[in-house]
C-alpha cells in the first residue's frame, strides 16, 4: 500500500489526472527532464510512475521507489497501477505535496 503521494512522468499525466479523480494522491510532476524528476520525486518520498525504462532504472538506483507502467491502453494502466500498488481500496481527496500549489502559505 502506497503511503504517501503518486506521482507520474509527462507520459504518464493523464492517466495520474485519473488517479486524481478517483481520489487516489497523484499528480504529474510539474517539471520535465530526468533529473528534475528524479530529484523531485526523491524529495517528496513520492512513487514514481514511468513508462521510460530507462528512467526506472535511474530512479532504482537513487532508491526511489517507481513503478514501471508498459501498459499503453488508459484502462490498462489504471488497473495495472491500482493492483500493482495495493490502491483497491480508496477512500480520500487527491492532495498536493507542499509547496507545489503556489495558492498554500
């Protein structure tokens, strides 16, 4: 069971904006390039979704934790991501990290 936040490369922002919907804590990383995302992933303690390998492999080895999705079909990933992460049973809003939501103090 994931628990803290989802979040998801630039391939995968819409299947993240699902996620949201359906109340899970996800969202796309609001920065492009490997590095940024990496680092911000590490920093929010977050589960990295990609569908870039060798991104995966990037993130293993900074021990942040991803889920590599192959799944090309939206319905394919949500179900590939809910099952591979324990999420069937969701209650809750979908949340920012800190700091991300320049509306927070």
């Amino acid at each position: 069971m994931v628990k803290g936040h989802i979040l998801a490369d630039v391939m995968l922002a819409k299947t993240s904006r699902w996620l949201g919907l359906a109340g899970i804590a996800a969202m796309d990383v609001p920065v492009q390039g490997d590095d940024q995302i990496l680092k911000v992933s590490k920093r929010a303690g977050a589960v990295l979704l990609t569908s870039d390998v060798q991104l995966s492999l990037r993130a293993k080895k900074r021990g942040i934790e991803v889920l590599l999705v192959g799944q090309k079909d939206l319905n394919g990933q949500l179900a590939f991501i809910i099952k591979s992460l324990n999420l069937n049973k969701v209650s809750g809003k979908s949340h920012t990290i800190h700091g991300w939501d320049e509306s927070e103090p």
